[in-house]
C-alpha cells in the first residue's frame, strides 16, 4: 500500500488561488525544461513524458508547455537547474523523499533543513531513508463502475495493487509495466487522472491527531518553497 504521492500535492494546488498557481506552474515549467534537455519528442524521452502529463493534470495551458519544453532543449538562458533528492524524517518519524531543481545547492538544503526543523522534522543521512521506498508506476483513476472486471483486466497486463482514493482507484505497478496498463487503459475508454513512476512506500505507518496536523503543515510549508517539487512519504 503506498503512502502519500505527488498527486496528493496536485489535488491541493487545483483549489489554488491564481496567485498560488503560478507557482505551481513555474515548477511544472522547470521540471518540464530540465527533463526536455534529454530531448524534445515526448515519444521518445520518456523523463519528459512523465513531466508533461503532470502538467497536464494540473491543467498547465498547453502553450505553457510547449514553451517550457523549446526552453529545455534550446538549452534556454539561465537554464542551469540541478536536480538534487533529500532523505528525511517528519513528524511521528514519518520518512521523506524531498526533490527539489535549484541553481544553489546550498541555498535549497539550508532552506530545507530550515523548514524541517521548524515543524518537527529533521534531514537524514543519504540512504537512510531511500530503502523505505521502491520505485514504482502509479496511476489513478475514477473508480470504474466495473471495477472486477477492470481490475481483472489490468493484473492480466501486469498491475500489482489496487488502493481506493476517495472517489479513485490508485493502480500500482512495476514501471516495466506502466506502459502496458496504461495501452490496456486506453482500450477500455479511461482516462487516468494521474499517471507516474515514482517512489512509493513499501510499507506504510499511521499518524492521529496533533501528529497527523503536524505532517500535513509541513507538507504545506515544503510545498510552497520554491526549489522543492515533489514530496513523497510513508504516512499511510
């Protein structure tokens, strides 16, 4: 069962007001650019594939897309982002994937490190959290009004687990199958909402009360720092 993914930011960020949308959008953008200096045909890098269909789901206008990705593989003016990952530990010792694109390393783990400890969590040495996670494909659905038969249909093409999310259902997968279940999708007339290979939880822990509060500000405070842009952790 996987913990909290990136969709769950996405969620948050589409009952934005304008304000906080754009920058949604800028880092939409900037991962976008950064992922289309390996190429500019969405069919054949699939790193900007993945970029453009987050965008997609945060209803980014297209001509915002396309002008990130001619950015990106024109190699854009002032384009010298890095993509940089931090481990780390929240509140109720909830574990933390942090990924960020910055142009001053030491700038984004200050600011990180800042945040962390100024809402009950704190930075951990590389590796110590990384093996809690496992690269997996991820996508969500609207729950199909046949759902057996669905869900038959894709563990034949190579899903692994079914989580129900509010009114969708969370698919998971090994990425060598991603593709295929999401042809197999196609086929049967869904449209996913989400769709990504990501990290996520092998294994998930529960957070209540004050604690639960606690996790949820932090994500809020992480979310809205300009370098970070994506967040994943194991609170189930």
């Amino acid at each position: 069962m996987s913990g909290h993914s990136k969709w769950s930011t996405i969620k948050r960020a589409k009952g934005l007001a304008d304000a906080k949308r754009s920058q949604v959008f800028t880092k939409l953008a900037n991962a976008i650019s950064v992922a289309a200096k390996g190429g500019a045909d969405v069919a054949m890098n699939s790193k900007l594939r993945l970029a453009v269909e987050r965008a997609r789901a945060m209803s980014m206008p297209k001509d915002n897309i396309e002008r990130a990705i001619q950015k990106g593989a024109g190699g854009g003016e002032g384009l010298s982002l890095e993509e940089v990952r931090y481990e780390a530990y929240g509140p109720g010792g909830v574990a933390f994937l942090i990924d960020a694109l910055t142009n001053n390393r030491n700038r984004t783990s200050a600011n990180i490190r800042h945040l962390l400890e100024g809402h009950g969590g704190r930075l951990a040495e590389a590796g110590s959290v990384a093996w809690m996670f496992a690269i997996k494909g991820l996508i969500l659905i609207p729950e199909p009004a046949n759902r057996d038969e669905v869900e038959l249909a894709l563990i034949e093409a190579g899903a692994e687990d079914f989580v129900e999310r509010e009114t969708e259902l969370e698919i998971t997968c090994a990425p060598t199958a991603f593709e295929t279940i999401k042809a197999k999708l196609t086929e049967l007339g869904i449209t996913p909402v989400y769709s990504s290979i990501e990290p996520v939880a092998k294994t998930t822990v529960t957070a209540e009360g004050n604690t639960a509060q606690q996790l949820e500000t932090l994500r809020e405070v992480l979310d809205e720092d300009e370098d970070i842009t994506d967040l994943f952790d194991n609170e189930a």
